[in-house]
C-alpha cells in the first residue's frame, strides 16, 4: 500500500494541516516508509512464536516484579466532591451538553 500526493492532501485536509508541496512530498515518503515497514514484518513468517511478556525474556528466564493490586490511599470521595456544584449518589451531576 501506498499513498498518492491526492491521499496525502485529503489526510492534511481532514487534520487541518496547511502543508506546502515539499512538506507534503516529505510527509508522503515517510508515511510509504512506514507503510513498507509494515508490509516487510507482516512478510516474516510467525508460526509457533511465542509472545514474550519482556524483551530480556527471549534470552534468559525473568520474573516480573508486579506488586501486589491492594488500594492503598484511602477513600475521599466525600472530601473530594464537597466543592462540586451538584452531587448524587456519589457522582457528579453535569449539564446536558448534547441533546
């Protein structure tokens, strides 16, 4: 997949960029790179690879230091939500901001 300079001008358009031609062209070619790159590792056969869940993993046996998933600070809802102009039930009440 490649992108053409009409691609280019309608992904600039639509984030608002204003890019001059030699920008665009630049922009182009790195986006083609990226979209090569792609293409290339997709290209690498995979079968029976295992994913690693760190990179040193791959060369010797790692165990992760996870801590253990206990709350720690205490609860403050109440103190947190006094300056709020409009609480129920725990929440925030807001405006309706779409109809």
């Amino acid at each position: 997949m490649s992108l053409s300079t009409t691609d280019t001008a309608r992904i600039a358009s639509l984030a608002r960029l204003a890019l001059a031609p030699e920008e665009s062209e630049r922009l182009r070619g790195q986006i083609n790179g990226f979209f090569d790159l792609v293409e290339r590792m997709r290209a690498v056969d995979t079968t029976g690879v295992e994913p690693l869940s760190h990179p040193v993993s791959a060369i010797e046996d790692i165990v992760l230091r996870l801590r253990e998933d206990a709350a720690t600070e205490p609860n403050q809802r109440e103190a947190n939500q006094k300056s709020a102009p409009a609480v129920e039930n725990g929440l925030f009440l807001v405006p309706k901001v779409i109809e």
